[in-house]
C-alpha cells in the first residue's frame, strides 16, 4: 500500500489479506513466546517476556517503558507493543491483563535494505537473551536492597 507516495508497512496498515503471510508464534510457555507476523514488505516481531510473579511484572513494565520511549535510538522498536484482545467479560473486568507482548520490532524492507539481514536477527536474538538476564539482574539487586532497608529499619527495635 503506498499512501501519499509514502510506503507503509502492511502488518500495520492491514489493507488486504492477500499481503499478509501467516503469522508464526514460538512458546516456552504462557508467559514466554514470540509473534512473527511477515508481511510483503515488513515483519512484525512480538516478545513477551516471561513474568513469574508481580515483582517481575512490574520490573518488565517499566524496563519496556523505558526501552519503548527511546525507540528511535532503536529504529526498528514499535512504541506500542502489539496487544491481542481479551475474551467477553475478561476483557471488560481486567483490561491490564490483555493478553498481549511486553514489547515489538518492526522490520519494513526500508531497514532490510539499509542493514544487514542477519545483523537485524542477531539483535533480537541477543536482545531476548539479555532482557531476561537484566530482569533477574534487577530482581536481585531489588531483593537485596529491600533487605537491607528492612534490617536497618529494624535495627532499632533490638
């Protein structure tokens, strides 16, 4: 689709069914996968980042919060990740809880053309490898200083 001589990606303008390929979703589990949805001329890859408990919940969101509000240093990372609508009433009751991604990268053939393919897979296979260690990373360090705050908030009460 070209509008007003600008290319637009297909994954997100959807315009017809005949461009859009089949989407693809790899899965560890529940919280773990990754959405492929290729296009003609762009590729759409959704991540969710696995979340064991709220304290990762919360560490995910404002470490992909941070990421997503500097995306075009990253030139290939969505502002918005790409969420997938709740069922009925869940949907209505939670709407926090869609189940969605914790965050997306857009490949349009513009980016193909200019960087090196393989280059661009790297990334986000390296990307997903180190989100999960900066995750654990952050849950210890979050751990090991709300102990100290409560040992030195107690101190006083020996």
């Amino acid at each position: 689709m070209s509008s007003e001589r600008h290319n637009v990606p297909e994954i997100e303008a959807a315009s017809s069914p005949e461009v859009l390929l089949n989407p693809l979703t790899i899965a560890r589990n529940e919280n773990e996968k990754v959405l492929i949805e290729p296009s003609v001329n762009s590729v759409r890859v959704s991540i969710r980042i696995k979340q064991a408990d709220e304290i990762e919940n919360i560490l995910v969101h404002k470490f992909t919060r941070f990421l997503t509000q500097r995306a075009e240093s990253f030139f290939i990372l969505r502002r918005k990740p790409v969420k997938v609508g709740g069922i009925g009433i869940a949907k209505r009751l939670r709407p926090d809880k869609l189940q969605g991604y914790d965050i997306s990268f857009l490949i349009t053939n513009t980016h193909t053309e200019e960087m090196l393919k393989h280059k661009l897979v790297d990334f986000i296979i390296q990307f997903m490898e180190e989100v999960d260690k900066e995750i654990s990373e952050m849950k210890l360090f979050l751990n090991a200083r709300a102990r100290f705050v409560a040992e030195s908030f107690l101190t006083p009460f020996d």
